[in-house]
C-alpha cells in the first residue's frame, strides 16, 4: 500500500502543472500514466515545437456549456506565467502568428522543464501504469487507487486523463468512466479542431485538387457566429487548414460551413465597369487576384455568371464571399486535435477544479467541457487548470 496526499492520473500538460503546484506547497504528489513516457501529446504538439500559450488567450477564446467557466483558472494562470517558466529555464521561443508562441528548437524542452520541475517539487511520476479502479475507502484518506504498481490511498485524486482524440497516442475514456461512476454529468463528446469531410457531390468537384490552399473567413450557422480568418486546405477526403479546424468546433451535424474565399475583396467590381470586357477570360484573371490558378478556373467552371449582366455578375462576386458547405461529417477522433464537451462545469468548482458532490476529486484538462480555440489555447486551459486544482489539493 503507498500513501500520497494528492494522486494525479495523467502526465500530460494539465497533470503535470497540477503535480508542480501541489509539490511546491509541500504536498506529497504521485503522477500515474499508462503511457510509457511523459508528456506523449506535448511531444507532437505544433509540428514537434509545441505551440505552449497563446499571448491573447481570454475566455472568450474557449467553447464551453459555461462560457464563464475558464475566466476564473486563466485569471490566475496567464500566458505571462508560463512563459516566466519557460525563460527560467532558458528555453527560447518565437511568436509565429496570432499570438501563438512556440519553442525554437523542440517540444522535448517543454516535457523536460516539467520533469525538472517535478522533480525539484518532490512529485513522484510513475508511467507505465495502468489505472484499474478509483473508490471511496471509507478511511481518513478519501480514495483508493488501484494500479499496476500497486494501490495508492490518498485525500485527493486529480483527473487529468485528456479527451478521446488521437486514440493511436493511448486516448480512452478513462476519466469519464471516473465522472460517471462518481455521479458527474458529461456532456457529450465530440471531435474538434478537426478536418471536415466533403458530401459524395463536392468530393466530385473539388478533391482533385487535393493540396490547394488558400485564405479564407470561415464561420457556421450555428449558434457560435465567430468568425476565423485563416488558411484552408482542400485534402483528399474534404477541407482541412487552421481556418477549417477552428470552425469545426462550432459546427453541427447537419448544419453547414460558411466561406469567404476573397476576404476583404471586391473581385469583380473592375467587370462592372463601363466598357469593361465580361467574358470568362476576364472573370478568371480577376479571380487569380484572390485564389490559386487551378481553384479559380474550378470556380469559374462551376458557378459561371448566368449572362454576364450586373446582376449575374452580382450575384457571382456575392457567391465567392459566402461558399456554403454542408460537410458530410468530420475526420473524427484519429484527426481531431481535441475533445468537445466532457465533465460538466456545472459539477466542478471552477477556483478549485473540485467536484461539487465528491470532495477530494478534481477534473482538469481536456477531459473537462472547456475547448480553446487552435494555436496554443489549449495548452494555456491546461496550465491553468492544472495550476488552480495543484493549489488546491
């Protein structure tokens, strides 16, 4: 039988700053992972360069049932605290766009400073380990955790198991099988940040040009209006590229993509002109001006103006700036960068991370209904969770 003060189960970003903080204040912290290293989705994170924090991250930045419920941890967890961590330990980083800070070399350094952070706090990691059950005991100590390396009793578990997005790197549902054996609601899951897939007829027209990127606003019509202005990228299955991943948190079966494909531009105002030539030579010069070659000849090809008047030529330019989608679903779990919905924020304490019903237990992380937008946010929910439940426990 081991004994801890505060168990954490998961050693990804969220885990391991909640390890720091309870270490820090003299806590005896134990991190248990099935994974047999640290830190598995810090490693692929940003094309291997974690993308660590975003400089603008605010609440307003994450999709939740509770669109409150973040301000509290991201008050008190900023980006300019992580990025103090990341300078102690001397790890230079770049600001590549949006506010999104990633390191220069690699996102080896980020699991490394959080291994040698833990260690300076005295937090025991233990990977490898397979969680078998977490019970109430009964006892002083509150719970009773049943692993591959024994049973740990402790006063405070921390679930920080993550979501069910890429299950190749060990994603399970662990930590909602927690929240439901204890009572906690969950609110359903789903892929985000994840590529969308063409319906049988747009994969006809446009997946042939597989690899063709360009600018876009994308939106959808749901009850999220925000827009992101952002590349999007036709692949071999649908669309894809920043702009794409951010509006598919939003989006809902069944409801549809909105595209600006020339923001900020008036494409066909010079035809309009008088004297001005309108004939489809014209129209495709004009649209080389916003798209690739191949997709503006696609384009044209597709939605011709129907007899080059005023209006037809209207009603084309109103066209490019609203490309109506409806995907035919996503690329799910195995393409998607994060989790949608999970442990309900109305069971947790938003200062602590605790359960409201179950004292002792804290959800932080991805496996909580907190979502951040692409490009770094996701990582900052983590830090902060991690931080507010660490002082907690």
């Amino acid at each position: 039988m081991h004994t801890a003060d505060v168990v954490v189960l998961g050693a990804g970003a969220a885990g391991l700053m909640c390890a720091i903080e309870a270490g820090r204040r003299g806590r005896r912290a134990v991190v248990l992972d099935h994974a047999d290293r640290i830190g598995k989705k810090i490693l692929i994170s940003g094309g291997g360069r974690c993308n660590f924090t975003n400089v603008n991250a605010r609440a307003e930045n994450f999709l939740s049932a509770n669109p409150h419920f973040a301000k509290s941890a991201l008050a008190r967890f900023t980006p300019a605290d992580i990025i103090a961590l990341v300078e102690k330990h001397g790890i230079p980083y770049h600001e590549k766009t949006l506010g999104q800070l990633f390191c220069d070399h690699s996102a080896q350094q980020i699991v490394t400073m959080l291994e040698r952070e833990c260690r300076d706090a005295g937090v025991r990691i233990l990977s490898a380990t397979t969680i078998h059950s977490v019970t109430n005991s009964g006892a002083a100590a509150r719970f009773l955790v049943e692993t591959t390396a024994g049973t740990f009793r402790t006063n405070s578990v921390v679930v920080a198991t993550g979501g069910l997005s890429i299950p190749k790197m060990g994603a399970t549902d662990l930590g909602y099988r927690i929240a439901s054996q204890f009572g906690l609601n969950i609110i359903p899951c789903r892929p985000a940040l994840v590529p969308l897939l063409f319906n049988n007829e747009d994969s006809q027209r446009w997946c042939d040009l597989t690899g063709v990127s360009t600018e876009v606003i994308a939106a959808t019509d749901g009850k999220h209006p925000t827009r992101f202005r952002e590349k999007m990228l036709i692949t071999h299955r649908g669309l894809s590229g920043p702009a794409i991943l951010q509006a598919s948190s939003y989006w809902q079966p069944g409801g549809t993509v909105e595209l600006d494909l020339a923001p900020g531009s008036e494409i066909i105002a010079p035809l309009l002109a008088r004297n001005a030539r309108r004939d489809p030579a014209s129209a495709l010069n004009a649209l080389r001006a916003a798209l690739p070659t191949r997709m503006a000849e696609r384009w044209l090809a597709l939605t011709p103006p129907a007899d080059w008047t005023n209006a037809s030529l209207t009603r084309f330019e109103c066209d490019l700036h609203a490309w109506h989608i409806p995907p035919a679903g996503t690329e799910g779990y195995a393409k998607a960068e994060v989790t949608a919905g999970g442990v309900d924020t109305g069971e947790l304490d938003a200062k602590t991370m605790e359960s409201r019903r179950v004292p002792g237990l804290h959800f932080i992380g991805e496996v909580v209904d907190v979502t951040g937008w692409l490009g770094g946010y996701n990582f900052q929910w983590a830090w902060a969770s991690g931080a507010s439940a660490g002082r907690a426990v």
